[in-house]
C-alpha cells in the first residue's frame, strides 16, 4: 500500500501559508487568529525535512480489509489535516494569549495559584469561595460556562496539538525581521507551493480541494468564537482582580505604571523643547490625516470610547491632543492638569468629556487664529488598552476657508512636520478610503518626513465605502501592498470606523467592522490579507511598533540628557558660583515675600512724615489756582468787604466743585510714591536687581487695581468747608506762621514770573556783554514792548490788572515810533508778566508791613490804615492744608494701605498661577539657566526611572 507523504506534505502547506497567491479564493476567516500579527512579523517556512514516519511502497493484494482500511487512513488524514490548522492557530492564540497576562505574582494573596495554570487546573469552586461579596460575585462571570468552555477548548486542542508534533517535521515557522526576509520568503513559499500542489492534484480534483479549504475555514471560525468567549471572560476576570487590587493595595503607595512614567517625560519634554530640534526624540504615534479622513475615529477605536468632538465636514481638532492609552480596572479619562475623573461607561461623562476637550482646543486658539500648537494632554485608561502615547493632530487642508485665518493651512503644516521630524515619531498616516487617493495631501507630507517609510504606518479608513463605490476593487489592494501612492511604510491596513453615524457606540461600530470583513469580498479574493484588517490588529502592530522604537531609543535619550546637564552645571559655576541655583518659581517666591515685607513697611511710615508729604504735594497742586483764580482777583477790588467777599464766594465754589477731588487724587498719588520709594528702594548688598522689573510690575498692577473709599470726599468737602469759614487766629505764632507761608507762596511765584519775562526778552546787558549772547528779533519787540509798560506802571503804581484800550493804543503809538512794530494780542501778552511781577512785589512789600499788623488784626484794624487781608486768607488755605493733610493720613494709615496690601496679594497669586507673566518678568541668562538646569535634572531622573522599570518589564 503506497503512503501518500506527497499529499500531507501539500496539506501541512495549505494549514500554514494560506497567503500565497495560489489559494486566494480561499481565505481564513476575517478574524482567524487572535494571535497580533501585523506586517512587522510575517510566517516564513523552513526548508520542508523528510517526513518521519517509517512508509514506503508494499505489494499490491487482493484483500478487502486491507483494502478498506487504506480508504479509512486516507481519509482520516484528510479529516485530522484539515483540523490541524483551526487547533494549531487556536492552540497559539491561547499561548500567546496566556502571555498577554501581566505578572501578578506580587498579588498571590488575593488570587490563589491555580488561577495561573487555567489551562491545567480549573478548579472554579475555589474561585466561588474567594468572592464571598454578594455584590462582587453578582459582577463575575459564569464560571460554568468558563469551565464548560475551557473543557471543550482542550479536548479540541488534544487531538490537534499530537498531530502537529507529527506534522512538525515536514513544516516549520519563522517570524522574519524585514521587509526584504519576507518578500524572499514569499517567493520561495510559492514556489513550493507550485511544487507540492502538482503532486497533490495528482490524487484529487479541483473540487475537493475547495470543499476541504471551505471545511478548514468552518472549523477555525469555529475555535475563533470560542477564543473570544474565554477572551471575553478572561477580561471580566481581570477586571474584578484589578478592582479587589484598586480596593485593597491602593492604601498602600503604588507604583505608577510604565507607561504613565513614560507619558510624565513626554510632558516635561514638551515644555523643555516644544519644537523637537534639539533634544526630544523620544517615540509617541504621531496621528496624521486629510481633514474628515477618519483619523480621530481610528483613535477613539484604539481608545475604544467616543472621547473627542464631533463634527461634519467642519474642523474639530484644533490643536494636538495627546493621549496616554494604559491598562486599569476602570475605563475613565482624565486631563493632565485636572483631578477630575470622566466614566467612558457612561453617555453623560462622554459628553461631558467631548465637551471639556472642544472648550480646552478654543481657548488655546489665540485671537485670530484658527488653530493653536499648545498640547493638550490627556489620560486614558481602561481594561484591555494597549499602552502607547498617541498624538491627534488637525488635519491637513488643501484650501483655506471662509472663517479661518489666512495662515491656518501653513500653521497646520508646520505643526504636523514639527511631531514627525521627531526621527523616533511614529507616524500613523490616515487615508480616506471613500475619496480618490489623488486628492490625498498628506502622503506628499509623509513622503517628505519618512521617505524611506521605516516608521510609518499606512492606515487605509471607510473601506465599506471603498469596496462599495470603487468600479475596480484592485485599487484597494494596490494602495495596502504599497504600488499606488510614492510613499513606504512598514505596514498597511484597512479599517472601518463605523457607518458616518456620530452617536453609534463603540461595540456597535466593532461588530459591524467584523461582519464588514467576514463578508467582504475583499477578504475573500485574497485582496487583503487578514492580519491587515479590524483596528484592533491595528493596535496590536502600532503598540508592538512603539515599544520597540521606545526600547531602541529611550537609553540614547538618557545619555544625552546626562551630558546636557554636564554642560549646564559646568557653565553655572563659571558664571554664578556664589549664588544658589534658583529657578523661576523659587525666584518669584523669593521677590515675593521681599515685596510684602516692603508693603508691610508702609504701615510702618510716621503720621507726621505722611502729613508733611500730604501738606506740601497737596500745596503744590492747588497753589496756582489759588493764586490766579481766587487771590489776584480778590486783590483787585477797592476795599475790604469786597475783598473778602470774592474770597468767600470763591472758595465755596473751589471747594463743592473741586478741592475735595484733588484732595484725595494727592492722598493716592502719594500712597503710589511712597510705595514705589520702598519698592524700588536698594537693600544694600542683599539687592538683587533681577527683580525689579517684576516689582515694577506689581506696584503697576496694584495700584490700577486700587480704588479709593467713594465716601471719602464727602466727608472731606465738610472738613474742608469748615475750616476755610474760619477767620480766627488765636496767637502771634499762627499769624507770623501765615506771613511765612504768604511770603513763601509770592517769591516762588515771583521767581517764576522774572524766569517767564527773561525768556521773554532775551539776555540782558551783562549776558550780552559778558557771555557774547544776542536777542532775537522777537525777543527785542518784546524788551521794548515791556519797557513801555513798566513806564505805565511807574506812573500809576495803583494801576488795575487790566489795560484800557486807549493805553494799548498808545504803547503802539510809542513802539511804532522807535520803528519797533507790535500787534494788540503781543502788548497784552506782555503786559500780563509785567503786571503780575509788579503785583507779587508789591504784595511781597505789604507782606512785610503786616508783620506787625497782629495788634491791628486783634483790634479788627479799627484806627488803622492797614489792612492784612491776604495773610488772613493764606492763614485760611494754610490752616485747611493742615486738617486735610491729617485727615488723609488717618484714611491712608487706617484703610487705604491695608486694601493696597490685600491688592498687592491677589496681584502676586494672580501671577504666581499666569507662568507667562512669569517668564516675562523673571529674565536673563541666570534664570533661563537655572530652568533648564531644573528641567534637565527632572527629566534625567524620570528617564532613569523609566529604563529602570522598562528593564524590570522585560
């Protein structure tokens, strides 16, 4: 009896390598194989070894039962070789399923050690006893149907894994490192395939060979149903050992997990180098894609929750958002920079979730701009995540719109070259399937950052449309094998990511992707290859594809970090060796409690140097209206009452209308000035001028902040009132106190009015001749103008402030005859100088007869030519100075400063929080030093961390 070695050898062939060109009318089943295979790994024959069973070629003989029981063998080979595949490719999946368990065994208190040989010992009663919790055991899973599941999976793989280690000589399996090993391994697999079919169809026809391929694809559907059953399980399980872990081993500090260590560098990286130039080149998925290509919903398929805002047609991702995908006990999301915990179970949280992130996209948006570069990071976690870092960008437009601005497109470029010029970046380049593929930018853009494609990832969306519209499905196959568009990658997929419906959910989208792929034609042809399709072998490749290049790179990384911070400390001694190394945070905390201690000191200034400060600024602001406006004016009447009426009028009126607002504008500029002296004050050796633009800054903002008591000019103008109506000088003292001030008051304005005049006319006769200094043109009009003034005034010392017009004439008259020709407005110009310093000095020669005019004043100038109204007057002003001064200094040292000193606090929290202001305040070499000193330290630690823990997973 022949043995027939040919067809088993042909058999074993087809069970292994159903992606040979030969058998593409009969493809696996979409979902065949639970085990990741991406286009990373690829299965390679060995060199086919002798068959080892002892046959060879016997005698013909005419027995029946021997006869019969050739038939039998024959066809218990073909039934046990076609089952061989299903239980093989099932009995690898549970491997490496088993595999993908993380190590509990810190955590063999809580689970009994049978649990981790499922395979061996299924024992689930014991399991029963563990959860005694009536509301924990409601959470589990049937343990029956576990059982009952894990049985039948094991009396299946029995038979299947004995006849493999049969099999095992005459076909073997490699994994192949490149992309050259497997275009080798693929013609050299066809070629013996030709071979071995030729022999094969020697023996059967075409037919049964189909319906043989066709009973392979049932009985692998069928032990891929009950892997994902136990998979389904398996994760339930999990799950409730993760909560029982949350609950009991969360008391205790827990270690952060490796891909949250990874995700805490990324973002310290950020904001060391946002640009990645010069030292950030650690790996993270960059999600890159046309605008409505489908890319932010292959990320929320890989996320497995609806997380980001939609949209149609219109553009949702605004800037970058990176998410940190790990595995725990609970699917939730969370930002970096909030403490708030999103349940991706359920509707309203996603809502919420979408919602947050859309206001987070706009608000980073400056004015005028449609999309911003600022990251937005966010966290998320679940059972069953792949751990990897993706980054979503916004999408690539070809034209800008109504609505956006002018720079979008070239904004969003620069964005997308700046995360892929990253040489460890990922690129995950997503391709709308529905659209013509010559519409596509962003393979022009990846070209140009990839060209070699060894870190991207093709990603080919909406393949349901694709297959739908496309006249030539070919064209599908030539974009995932790579022939129709320029650019390479390491793997090409196809994916679809749901039906176009915004409120579909996730396992709504997945089953419908698996019924899409399972009935395809594309599928079946051969035109795709099932390790290609479904987004979760997508995640499986990307998170294989990332921790690979996160391993290769990340202890280069550490290194130059280490010589980065060599240099910089290298450089701080050199520079600053006696100063301590103080960033910007440590250095805002340090000129902050030196600013409250200098607000602190104005509580500490004496009434009387507030009162003097108050009394002479508020002098100096209302001097000039009282002089030109109520003591010039009062001067010039006849006699006595009417003097004194015209004063009384007047500062009635001053002080309803005016005085009690410029009181208080003195009392605030002089808080603002005493405040600044302390501020900007040099504490000697201990000052540091580093803060002072800071300080400016406070004192600046503090003081807009800053608003007066409304009440306060109230009561001022009542104050203000009564002691301008008293006229009572108690004693010689205040009365020669008033001379003093009225003196005072009439030299600075006669020194004013002489500086006013000389520049007026020009040099006199000693400049001229002594100094080589000439007049002017105009300057000689106006000395002469001015002596023929001064020539009226000598002949009525008496004269008003006003000139008639019959003297303006004949000044005129006068000047035109000396050949010197003046108008009208110039002669009255003048002679309002002149007459004010023929005022002030005679003013200033009545002042010094009323020093002894006290007896008179007493005796109410009764018997007596003399009359010393203005020093009454300037006693008034003088004495209401004072109550106002003191008034103000109550409100200043009772109110005003402590409102400053609350203002200046909430100023400093303000920018404590705003690290713009900060940096905009706090400058130099010194402190951009010590920040990058901080910051390299910081991630060096991290990174060390990290590695550790990455050599520890290993």
């Amino acid at each position: 009896m022949k043995f027939p070695v040919q067809r088993l050898y042909s058999l074993s062939r087809t069970v292994h390598h159903l992606n040979t060109p030969r058998i593409n009318n009969h493809r696996l089943h979409w979902n065949s194989a639970a085990r990741p295979y991406s286009t990373f790994n690829r299965l390679a024959l060995r060199a086919a070894k002798p068959f080892p069973l002892k046959v060879g070629y016997y005698p013909y003989r005419n027995f029946i039962l021997v006869r019969l029981a050739t038939r039998l063998l024959k066809i218990r080979y073909l039934v046990l070789g076609s089952a061989v595949g299903g239980s093989y490719t099932a009995k690898k999946t549970y491997d490496q399923w088993k595999e993908m368990v993380p190590d509990l065994t810190e955590y063999k208190w809580i689970i009994p050690d049978f649990i981790w040989k499922l395979d061996e010992h299924i024992d689930l009663e014991k399991i029963r006893k563990i959860f005694d919790d009536a509301e924990l055991a409601k959470l589990l899973p049937d343990f029956d149907k576990v059982g009952e599941s894990l049985n039948h999976l094991k009396s299946l793989l029995s038979p299947g894994e004995s006849l493999y280690n049969e099999v095992k000589g005459v076909s073997d399996l490699l994994l192949l490192d490149s992309t050259e090993n497997s275009t080798a391994m693929k013609a050299s697999d066809t070629q013996g395939f030709d071979n071995n079919e030729k022999q094969y169809k020697k023996v059967s026809d075409k037919d049964k060979a189909e319906q043989l391929q066709e009973e392979l694809l049932r009985t692998q559907l069928k032990y891929q149903r009950i892997l994902e059953r136990l998979e389904k399980e398996n994760k339930e399980l999990r799950k409730q050992v993760l909560q029982k872990d949350d609950k009991g081993i969360h008391q205790r500090k827990m270690k952060k997990s490796l891909i949250d260590l990874y995700s805490e560098v990324l973002d310290i990286l950020s904001d060391y180098d946002s640009n990645y130039n010069t030292q950030d080149h650690l790996p993270r998925v960059v999600v890159v894609g046309d605008q409505s290509a489908g890319k932010t919903s292959v990320l929320e398929m890989i996320a497995q929750a609806r997380i980001f805002p939609r949209g149609s047609g219109e553009m949702m991702t605004r800037a970058p958002v990176k998410v940190t995908l790990s595995e725990g006990p609970h699917h939730v999301a969370m930002f970096k920079d909030s403490s708030r915990e999103f349940d991706l179970t359920k509707e309203d949280d996603l809502a919420a979730l979408r919602n947050e992130t859309e206001l987070r996209m706009r608000s980073s948006v400056k004015e005028g701009q449609t999309v911003s570069p600022e990251t937005i990071s966010l966290s998320v976690k679940g059972p069953g995540l792949q751990r990897m870092v993706l980054v979503d960008l916004p999408g690539v437009i070809s034209t800008v719109t109504s609505g956006m601005a002018a720079d979008t497109k070239d904004i969003i470029f620069s964005i997308s070259k700046a995360y892929m010029q990253n040489p460890n970046a990922i690129i995950l380049c997503i391709q709308d399937g529905s659209v013509d593929a010559e519409r596509s930018i962003v393979t022009d853009l990846v070209s140009q950052m990839d060209p070699q494609g060894r870190r991207t990832i093709f990603v080919l969306t909406k393949v349901d449309l694709a297959e739908k519209n496309l006249a030539s499905p070919s064209r599908i196959q030539q974009i995932v094998e790579g022939k129709l568009f320029p650019m390479k990658a390491l793997g090409y997929f196809a994916v679809v990511t749901g039906r176009g419906n915004t409120n579909e959910g996730i396992d709504s989208i997945k089953d419908y992707e698996g019924d899409f792929f399972q009935n395809s034609k594309l599928l079946k042809t051969g035109m795709l290859k099932a390790h290609q399709v479904t987004t979760k072998n997508l995640s499986l490749a990307v998170s294989d594809c990332f921790w690979k290049m996160v391993r290769e790179s990340v202890e280069q990384q550490a290194d130059a970090f280490k010589a980065t911070r060599f240099n910089l400390e290298t450089e701080w001694k050199n520079n600053y060796p006696r100063l301590r190394e103080l960033d910007r945070n440590e250095l805002y905390e340090k000129a902050k409690n030196e600013i409250l201690d200098e607000v602190i000191s104005l509580s500490q200034v004496t009434p009387k140097h507030w009162e003097e400060i108050l009394q002479r600024k508020l002098w100096e602001r209302v001097a000039t209206h009282v002089i030109e406006n109520i003591y010039l004016p009062a001067a010039q009447s006849m006699n006595s009452g009417t003097f004194n009426t015209t004063v009384d009028i007047k500062l009635k009126q001053w002080t309803d209308k005016q005085l009690p607002h410029k009181a208080v504008e003195v009392a605030w500029e002089t808080l603002e000035d005493e405040f600044a002296r302390f501020m900007s004050e040099h504490k000697g050796k201990d000052h540091d001028d580093i803060f002072d633009k800071l300080k400016q800054a406070v004192k600046d903002e503090s003081i807009k902040r800053h608003k007066w008591n409304e009440q306060a000019e109230d009561s001022l103008r009542v104050i203000q009132h009564n002691a301008l109506e008293d006229r009572s000088i108690s004693d010689k003292q205040q009365w020669d106190a008033a001379i003093h001030f009225l003196e005072e008051t009439l030299q600075s304005r006669l020194r004013d009015t002489e500086s006013v005049i000389r520049d007026m006319v020009g040099p006199d006769w000693q400049e001229r001749w002594f100094y080589w200094k000439s007049r002017a043109p105009e300057q000689h009009v106006r000395n002469e103008t001015r002596n023929e003034l001064e020539r009226v005034l000598k002949v009525n010392e008496e004269h008003t402030a006003y000139l008639a017009n019959d003297e303006v004439t004949t000044v005129r008259k006068n000047l035109e005859a000396k050949n010197v020709d003046v108008d009208t407005i110039l002669i009255k110009d003048t002679w309002h100088q002149v007459y004010r310093k023929h005022f002030l000095k005679k003013s200033l020669n009545h002042c010094n007869l009323c020093r002894r005019g006290f007896h008179y004043y007493q005796r109410h100038f009764v018997d007596s030519e003399l009359e010393c109204n203005n020093v009454i007057l300037f006693w008034r002003i003088q004495r209401m100075l004072t109550i106002t001064a003191n008034t103000l200094r109550q409100q200043l040292t009772n109110t005003e400063v402590r409102r400053l000193e609350k203002n200046v606090k909430e100023v400093l929290e303000d920018f404590a929080e705003d690290n713009g202001k900060k940096v905009q305040l706090l400058t130099g070499r010194r402190v951009q030093l010590a920040e990058d000193l901080k910051r390299v330290r910081e991630i060096q630690e991290k990174l060390e961390v990290f590695i550790e823990a990455l050599h520890q997973e290993k």
